[in-house]
C-alpha cells in the first residue's frame, strides 16, 4: 500500500452549457463520465482518441448526432445546397429553432484538462475561440492550488475486516454457552454449522419442520458479523437420508421417483428462501461424487436439477460442490482434481446451469500425514478453473503431530491465490471434547469426540488452537504507524482486506480518517492519495 499525503490538489472541470431539447454528437464511444481527484504520477491519457466530433460536417446524414430530453433533430439543405442541422424543442414553436441550433452546435462539446502550477495559487479559466477567431468564449474557471507535498505526516493503519476467511465449525452449544460464545467470536470471521441446518436436523419427520436451533444460531452469527455457509442442502449419501425419505422410493427403482423428487425439491425451497441473503455460499448436494442417493431414485440429472433450483431461488450466492479426499488422497479416483472439474462441466451443461455462480469446497479431514506438494497441485489445477476454492471442514489426525500438520496444511492453503477460505472443523460440544476424548491415544476414535478441539471444555487452548491463534495474528494488519517522507509518501505491505488509514499533521486542524479495501484484483500496489 502506497499513502500519498498532499496539503491542495485540484481538478479542473470545464462544464458545457447544456439545453432541454438539443442535438449532440459524439464519438464512437460512449460518453466517459469518470473523472479524478487523486494526485498521480502522470497525466490520464486524452479520451476517444483526441476528442473528435463524428461527422461534424453531417457528410455521412445524422450518423453520430443524436437527441436528448425533448429535442428532435433533421438534416435539411440551403438554396445554394448547404448542409445544415435543425435542432428543435417539441415544445417551441418552429420560429425558435434558428437560436436553438446555434446554441445546440456551439456548446454541446465537452473535454477536460490538468494543469500544474509552481506555488500558491491561480486563477485559471478555459477559453473556446471559433474557428474564424471571431468570438472567444470563457467556458470555465477555478482557482488552483499549488499542491505540496508533507513530510512528516503521522500515518496510522489499522485492518478493519481481512479479505480471507478463518473460520472455525459451530455447534448448537454456542447459544447458551457464553464462554464459548467469548472464546469464538473474536477469532473468526467464518463457521459452518456441524449439522444444524441439514435437512435431517430440521425435519426428522416429514412435514415437521424445525428451524428454532439453526435459526438462532444465524441469529448470534449476524449479529457479530461472521459469515456463515449454507451447509448443507441436500447430502448424497444414502447412510445419513431419512428413513421416510429412502421409504418414498421403496418398489420399482427403475422409473424416477415422484415423490422423492417432490419434497427434495420442497427441501430446497425451504433452507434457500429461508436463510437467502445469510449464507455466503450453498453446499447444494454435499459429497455427489462419492454417492448417488438423488441420482438413483430421480435420474442422473438430480444433482444438476438442483443447481438450477437454487440458483433460481438466490441467484447471487456461490453454489458449492463440497467432497473429501481431493486433497486427501491421491489414490481415490472418484475426487481427483480432473473427476472434480468433470463434474462441474457436467453440471453445467444442464441446459440453465451455464452460468452458475460455483465455488469449489475441499473438506480436507486428513486421517494420514498431509503431502504438501499433491495438495499444491491439487489447489493448482482446480485455481486453474478461476472458480473460488474454500477448505470447508479441516482437521488433522489426533496425535503428538496434529498441531504441526494442521499448520502445513492451513499455510499451504492461504498462500495459494485461489483460496479464498478456510474452515476449521472443530466444533465444540462438552460431550465431544472432554478429558476422556483429550486423553484417549487409541487409534480408534471413541464413539463420540471430535477428531479435533482447539480447546477444552474451561476453553483453554490447546496446542492445536494456539497454532490457529498464531496464524490469525500472523495473517492479519494491525496498527501499522508510520511517517511520510520528503515526497510525501508512506508505503507499507499487508494482507489483502478492509482498512481504516488516519493521517496527522501540525498543519491540519483536525485528523483525516478514510477507510479503504485492499484486494488483489489489480497488480501493483494499491496506492491511496489523501488530500490536507
């Protein structure tokens, strides 16, 4: 980031006279509306190519002249075969059209200009002489101001809000447990409920629906401004669907079935209208390349037909395709990077789905030691895709290395410009992080605890969360004090994010505070011009 504090600047602006009702013509662009108030190196380049008129001479008819407002315009010849434009108000009488014209063709160019002075200040006026000179007219004036460069300028910077996601796994208990509450919210900007919002938490009946749990839980996370992911829509997998659900399609499996297609659809409807415009993206049909549920009791096309509904539904939320062991396993065929894009392409190919809004969910639970340069190529071959990628539900294998592993894994992850997030999947429950679950070095999990806690239940970190606590405070820009130098510049680096920058200085009566957005979207540094 680049601070460039000036005591004056100024821009000059020469305004036409504008008339309700009159011709104009342009170039074969569009009129540019931008302007600039920012002190810069160089002078912007002179726009449509010089500022030509198109066919000023009416050689080619009205090609390029156009109306505005009430006015309308026709092309008509003298006695002697003189071209002329005839400007009109459809609201004068005809005997106007005359002063109209001349006014209409005179004044309707417009351009812009940057002047420099040496010091103090000037009167500076723009001036239009006829091409017979005439007749001058003055069509603009300002007073400039030298613009001086100040050193010793007391620059503060401080991050408001990081562009990239930490974000930790959240569980029913944070409602009521102010504690965890305390411990949660001021680590991350992220979370994805464990199972709160999947359909078989909100209607373990059919036609009982109930959202008191995950209604509450959006509720506390708005309120404290972490983002949430709508996880999950719908899950593949034929172990977690609902008894009344799998009891639809008991019978003839040979023909899609109605009623399995009826209240998935009803399913969709429901989470996407109820929570749209709260969730930052949608697992719509978790884990479809390893299973298949949807596909087999309503056609190969479920899982596209489903995209296309929620897209429908909330056209601007990204829709995730979230599976394990891409980045896990290089040995599971069904998940590898290219079955992965396949899947997307196929999606996508269902007429309606072309331009989905996608996000690619890697969920990264690794029950081995994580091979650093397969996930590099992995994050390299679907990045090459351009379509955001998030670890949605990280964790590493319990053991004296969980903590160093989980740290390879989060680094690999955010120093690659294609992720865009990282979910932690640590969610906490007494019952899932107790003693007896800390303790316990079996290679079997207890039936029971998480494979991962970042505390334990008095939320004292344990070595796993001191290395989240490290990375957030390595990952983020904090009161960042510095001084402009003699060309009344202060460059410092940092994360891509939100910023407040507030600038000090003997000559100003008061402190001069902007807030900006850092991101990686041009190349160079971001370089930010602060008038005194």
């Amino acid at each position: 980031m680049k601070v460039c504090v000036m005591s004056t600047m100024f821009v000059i602006f020469f305004s036409p006279l504008l008339l309700t009702g009159c011709a104009s013509a342009v170039g074969d662009e569009s009129y540019d509306y931008s302007a600039n108030t920012e002190c810069l190196d160089e002078p912007l380049a002179s726009q449509y190519g010089g500022g030509l008129v198109k066919n000023p001479g009416f050689d080619l008819g009205l090609n390029g002249w156009t109306t505005f407002g009430q006015g309308k315009i026709a092309l008509r010849f003298s006695r002697t075969g003189n071209k002329f434009i005839v400007a009109y108000n459809r609201s004068q009488p005809s005997d106007s059209v005359t002063q109209v014209v001349s006014l209409g063709k005179e004044l309707l160019y417009t351009f812009s200009a940057w002047l420099q002075i040496g010091n103090g200040k000037a009167n500076v006026s723009a001036l239009l002489k006829t091409s017979n000179n005439a007749q001058i007219i003055t069509v603009g004036s300002v007073i400039a101001k030298f613009g001086e460069k100040i050193k010793g300028a007391q620059i503060t910077i401080n991050q408001i809000k990081p562009r990239f996601h930490i974000g930790c796994g959240s569980t029913e208990t944070i409602i009521n447990t102010k504690a965890y509450q305390d411990w949660f919210t001021p680590r991350f900007t992220a979370t994805t409920f464990d199972n709160e919002m999947k359909w078989y938490y909100v209607e373990k009946e059919q036609g009982k629906e109930n959202y008191t749990i995950p209604d509450a839980m959006v509720s506390f996370f708005e309120k404290n401004g972490i983002a949430i992911r709508g996880h999950a829509i719908h899950w593949d997998s034929y172990t977690v669907i609902q008894q009344w659900v799998k009891n639809l399609s008991l019978g003839d499996t040979s023909i899609p079935n109605r009623e399995t297609l009826n209240v998935a659809v009803k399913r969709i409807r429901s989470v996407v209208s109820r929570y749209i415009g709260k969730v930052n993206g949608w697992d719509v049909v978790n884990e479809n390349l390893h299973n298949s549920f949807f596909e087999d009791k309503i056609g190969p096309n479920a899982s596209a037909m489903f995209y296309q509904l929620t897209r429908q539904l909330d056209p601007h939320t990204p829709l995730f395709l979230n599976e394990y062991n891409t980045l896990e396993y290089a040995t599971d065929l069904n998940v590898i990077p290219s079955r992965f894009v396949e899947k997307i392409r196929e999606i996508r190919s269902y007429p309606g789905n072309e331009n989905l809004n996608w996000g690619i969910g890697l969920q990264g639970h690794f029950t081995a030691r994580p091979i650093l340069p397969y996930i590099r190529s992995v994050l390299d071959v679907l990045g090459a895709t351009k379509i955001p990628i998030w670890l949605t539900e990280l964790d590493t294998k319990k053991g004296p290395q969980q903590a160093a592993q989980l740290e390879d894994v989060m680094r690999e992850a955010f120093a690659h410009p294609a992720v865009e997030g990282i979910i932690v999947w640590a969610g906490w429950k007494p019952t899932t992080c107790s003693e007896a679950c800390l303790t316990n070095m079996s290679k079997k999990l207890p039936k029971g605890c998480s494979e991962l806690c970042l505390t334990d239940n008095n939320f004292k970190n344990l070595p796993t969360g001191d290395v989240v606590d490290k990375l957030l405070k390595e990952w983020r820009t904090t009161n960042v004090n510095g001084v402009s130098d003699n060309n009344g510049l202060f460059e410092s680096n940092v994360f891509h994010g939100g910023y407040s920058v507030a600038v000090s200085h003997p000559q100003i009566p008061s402190i001069v505070k902007l807030n900006i957005t850092v991101t990686n979207n041009k190349p160079g540094p971001l370089e930010v011009s602060i008038s005194l």
